[in-house]
C-alpha cells in the first residue's frame, strides 16, 4: 500500500467522527470559529424564506418573527438549527425572547464574545 492512502479502516473511523460530531450535543462538540453577525444575519434570512416561501430580497431583519408568521415548531426547530451553528446550548424560546433577525444574530454574537447578553 502506498505510504500516502490511506487505509479503508483510517477511512471509515474519520467518516464515524464525523458523523458522531454532527450528533453529539452541542456541549460536547469541539470549539469552532462562531459565525459573525452577518452570518447569523444571512443564515436566519434564508431559514425564514425556506419557512415562509418569501424571497430573500423581501426579508427584512428588523421584522419579528411572529409577523412573518413562525409557529413555535418552527421556532423551536430554528433554535434547535442554531445551535448546531453556534456550537453551544441555545434555550428554545431563543426566538420568542429575541424577536428579530437582528436581535438574535446580536445575542448570539455577543454571547461568543464573552459579552453578557
């Protein structure tokens, strides 16, 4: 075998971590780089015109969540999403609590900054 392939058990073992990454809970998970504010600004924008079948263009992140018409299943599934985003426990009221786009992509900034939210 050559020195550089590698091994179908190396192959197998690397996809099982990662995979086991994609399912541990968040606190378990290694650190990774958090998203910016656009970032989380951009993922929630698209995550609301998937919910609401709404163009992109026409999402506003000063809108609430409740006027663009979110259940609490969708809300709590898009805390459930961010989350695995962030890399850490998010409580699933996360979006009753910060009830626009920018208000959570702020909270959530902070929050990775150290900063008391």
């Amino acid at each position: 075998m050559n020195h550089q392939e590698k091994s179908p058990t190396h192959k197998s073992s690397s996809l099982l971590g990662s995979l086991l990454s994609l399912i541990s809970p968040p606190s378990k998970r290694c650190s990774v780089t958090p998203p910016t504010q656009s970032e989380l600004n951009d993922w929630l924008v698209s995550k609301i015109a998937e919910a609401t079948g709404l163009p992109v263009s026409q999402i506003n992140i000063d809108t609430t969540f409740a006027d663009f018409g979110l259940d609490s299943r969708t809300a709590v599934s898009m805390s459930t999403d961010l989350e695995r985003l962030v890399g850490r426990e998010l409580p699933p009221t996360l979006i009753w609590d910060y009830p626009t786009i920018k208000e959570v992509s702020k909270h959530l900034t902070d929050l990775a900054n150290g900063e008391k939210a």
